[in-house]
C-alpha cells in the first residue's frame, strides 16, 4: 500500500523530497567523515561527537552543528511533507 498524488505533484512537495535527499546524503556523507577526525581537541577540530559505545572524536563545529540539527531537520522535513499531503488531501489516492 502506498499514497500517491492523482495527478502530478504540487511543486512544493517535490522541493520538500529534493532537499529530503540532499539532507539525508549530507549526513551519511557526515557520519563517514567523522571516524576520520582526531580523538584529540586541537584549532580546528574542537567539536566533539561521541558514537553510541565508541570514542569520542572532534570535529570541526560546523560538522558537527550539521550532523546535529541536521538530524533534526529530517524529522522537520517529513512532518512538512506530511502536512502538504494532508493540504492536499483531495489529491491523494491510495494505491495497492
């Protein structure tokens, strides 16, 4: 089962999966590049981020700010593509 719009989809909701997307390869590309930074503070990697049972690694604070609220910004993004989906919920059929 799945939802989809009858005819096409409204522009915002397709600007609404874009950055979806580019969120989400953010942060895998960000979850990769974290193991790569030092266990040790220094100048430039002065944020830490400690994986569940791991190290702690520090990384640079926009890095970090970004695989922080960029977490959150997920959840953001599908509850706005759930509202424009209940916006348009003439639109929207359910197909088998």
């Amino acid at each position: 089962m799945r939802w989809q719009f009858k005819g096409k989809a409204p522009a915002s909701f397709k600007v609404l999966v874009t950055l979806f997307g580019i969120n989400f390869a953010g942060q895998v590309v960000a979850f990769f590049a974290v193991p790569r930074s030092p266990i040790r503070p220094d100048a430039a990697h002065s944020y830490p981020i400690q994986f569940k049972g791991g190290a702690v690694y520090f990384v640079q604070p926009w890095l970090g700010k970004y695989s922080y609220y960029g977490f959150a910004a997920h959840f953001v993004l599908l509850a706005l593509m759930f509202l424009i989906m209940w916006l348009h919920r003439d639109q929207v059929e359910r197909v088998l």
